[in-house]
C-alpha cells in the first residue's frame, strides 16, 4: 500500500488538520471530527448539515460554506459518523430555524443521524432529516436497504443550500431537497478498486480487461463485470441505465460527470463529450455541466454520471451563489 499518509489511524485526523490550514473560512474541531462555516449559526437560516464517511472527498467538508452546508461530520473512511458527531455538528450551526439533515442512503448513515435528530430535539431544535437514494444500479445492495445515495446528494446540497441562504423556513428547504433528490439519477463505472487504509488491501479485485458497471462509492458490486469498454460505451451504458428509470427525453438538466478520485481529468473531459453526444441524440439538452471529482472513492478509477432534471426555479438556485472549498461561483 503506498498512500500519502502518516499512519492508517490518524489519516482522518491529519486530513481535517490539512482542511483547517487551507480553508480559514471553516472551523475544524478535530476531536469532535466537526467541520462548520466560521460564521455559523447564521440568525434565522436553517442550518444545513451533512455527513458521512470520509474517502469521498470533497463530499462532504469540502462542500461546508455560503449557500451549502453549514456543517457536515465526517466519519472514518467508509464508515458512518457517529451520533454523537452529528449531534455536535447540528448543535454548533442550527437555531431557532432548524435543521436540515441530508443522509446517503446508506443503513449506518441513516441510522445514525435518525439518533441525532432524536437527541437533538431532546435540545429543543427542530430537524427534517432528507435521505438521498439516487443511483439507479441496484436495490438493497451492501451496506444499503433500497437504493445507494451517490452523486445525486451534491444537486440536493446546492439547491437546498441556496434556499436556505434565502431565508426559507424549514418546511420548504426540506421539501426541495425531497424534490430535487426525486429529479436525480446516478450511474457509477469502476476501472479499478481502492484501498481502504487500515485495510492495506484493495475493496474488490479487477482482472485486467474488466469493469464492475453500477459500483457503489464504497466498492460495492454493480449491475455486472463486463470486459473493458470505450469512453462513449461507459457513457452509454450509464445514461441507459438512467434514461430506463427517469426519462431524459425533452428534459433540461444540470449533469455531473463525476471522477471518482482517480481518473484524470482529461480522460473525465472524454467522457463529458461522450455525454453531449449521448444527451443530443436524445433529445435532452444539457443546461449545466460540472466536471471534475466531487464524489469519489479514495483513489479508484472510474466515472459517475449524475443528472438531475430541473425546472427554472431548481435551476436558479443551483446557479446562486456559494463558497466552499470545493465548488464556489457568483461571490
């Protein structure tokens, strides 16, 4: 295993300590494993909060400033944060507004902050927890009961993240986080597995000439191994896969060509056009396009494409204002 690491215990640690230095713009408690905007709590805004486990950077502390999260609680890699963690994360950014808790379909995740809403009601703040579940490639897979939530949660954060910088009561930021999370679809490739640090091993084997198509962004299987395939059948393959669940026809849509953490990016640039390609001979047209590795899994290879259909207010608010370390425009 060669990684940029000091030791496999402290990879998290030493990571929020890296984010602290760079990002002045957040406060980074390393003991409570918090990550919130310097100018939380934000007077009568509703606090938006997220999580989950780190290796999927910049999901979900890179996404922490102006018009997203106000707070996320990594967990360690691959693996949920704890209630505790949660409850920390909340209790430091909501006020009388409340909370929204946006939660990957993924049975820990959710577990584990449907326990930090509980106990932070006991607190007296409010919480509307919002499970995302948008990749299309299979049901009750591992790790999940119904579908995984993937590339789809950053759509639900921006939007979501956007309403709430508005002003918006606690109701409706909810409720076009539901909405938007209902427009999304997701479709992930893998070229090759990742290894999990304290493991020291790769999550899966690939024989040379093979991809899984539909992995999770933890390892988990797909739909298939098939053997190897160009950029345009990959993109094929995944746009299908949506366009059988969600119809693309006629639709306008904000896509993300998502890198999965290590695919350059002039080969996820290959498969952007590939999209175009596919979206045009479809009859959908493209109305944003976000490129570049947002959602990932430590170091594998491979693509996803995400696509949410929107509608003229949706698409306003994707195109607010935000500031975060990872995705930033209009400020």
């Amino acid at each position: 295993m060669r990684k940029l690491i000091n030791a496999p215990s402290d990879v998290v640690a030493d990571a929020l300590r890296g984010l602290a230095a760079a990002h002045p713009s957040l406060r980074v408690d390393t003991d409570a494993r918090t990550v919130v905007r310097a100018d939380a709590p934000v007077a009568g805004k509703v606090a938006l909060v997220s999580g989950g486990g780190s290796g999927h950077e910049p999901l979900h502390a890179g996404f922490v400033g102006y018009g997203m999260l106000d707070a996320a609680a990594p967990g360690e890699v691959f693996t949920s944060p704890t209630p505790d963690q949660i409850l920390a994360a909340t209790l430091a950014v909501a006020g009388e507004a409340g909370a929204v808790h946006i939660v990957k379909n993924y049975t820990g995740d959710v577990m584990n902050f449907k326990m930090a809403a509980e106990l932070a009601d006991d607190e007296d703040v409010q919480v509307e927890q919002v499970v995302v579940d948008d990749d299309v490639a299979v049901v009750d897979s591992t790790y999940t009961a119904g579908r995984r939530g993937t590339g789809g949660t950053l759509f639900v954060e921006k939007i979501a993240g956007a309403l709430a910088e508005d002003g918006a009561p606690l109701a409706a930021v909810a409720g076009v986080a539901r909405e938007v999370n209902q427009r999304s679809r997701s479709f992930g490739v893998a070229l090759s597995p990742c290894t999990v640090p304290a493991a020291g091993r790769p999550t899966f084997e690939l024989a040379d000439g093979e991809m899984e198509l539909g992995i999770g962004i933890h390892g988990e299987p797909g739909r298939e191994r098939v053997k190897a395939a160009t950029a345009r059948e990959i993109v094929a393959a995944s746009l299908d896969a949506i366009d059988a669940d969600m119809p693309l026809a006629g639709q306008e849509l904000i896509v993300l060509v998502n890198g999965m953490g290590g695919t350059p990016l002039i080969e996820q640039y290959v498969a952007a056009g590939a999209v175009a390609d596919w979206l045009a001979d479809h009859r959908a047209t493209a109305v944003r396009t976000l490129v570049g590795p947002y959602v990932t899994s430590l170091e594998m290879a491979g693509c996803m494409v995400s696509v949410c259909r929107v509608t003229p207010e949706l698409l306003r608010f994707w195109d607010a204002p935000v500031e975060t370390p990872a995705l930033r425009w209009g400020r």
